[in-house]
C-alpha cells in the first residue's frame, strides 16, 4: 500500500478523483497557460480536458484552485 506521503503527493499531483486531486489536475493545466488571466472558455476546455464537469466547481472550489495556481506560478 502506499505511505500517506505518496498519497498526498498523487492528489497534489492530480491523479486522485479527490476533489482537492481534481481541482489540482485542472490547476497544473491552467499553470500551462501563457495567459495572464484565465477566460471562462479557456478554464472549460481545461476541466474538459482533465476529465472534470467544469459546472461541479463551487465558489470554494475556484478559491481552492486559484491558490494552487498561485502556488504553481
């Protein structure tokens, strides 16, 4: 089994469906971004991407993702 280290490095990583692993997977492909502000469009094509319902993001969730923008930036 994994350490609990590992398993917080997957979900810091994105690879968990946590929600933290989720918003952290669509995170470090906005991080990608040469764009200084993310467009709504933009956001979307990423949460599509990372294989996550950009509509399931609550106002948390987007504060929690602009941390971890803000951490990888």
């Amino acid at each position: 089994m994994f350490e609990a280290w590992q398993l917080a490095m997957m979900e810091d990583y994105g690879l968990m469906d946590t929600n933290t692993g989720l918003i952290n997977r669509v995170a470090r492909r906005l991080a990608k971004s040469a764009n200084d502000v993310i467009e709504t469009e933009e956001f979307r094509a990423a949460c599509y991407q990372s294989g996550v319902d950009p509509d399931s993001f609550t106002q948390k969730d987007l504060e929690q993702l602009q941390r971890k923008l803000n951490e990888l930036s």
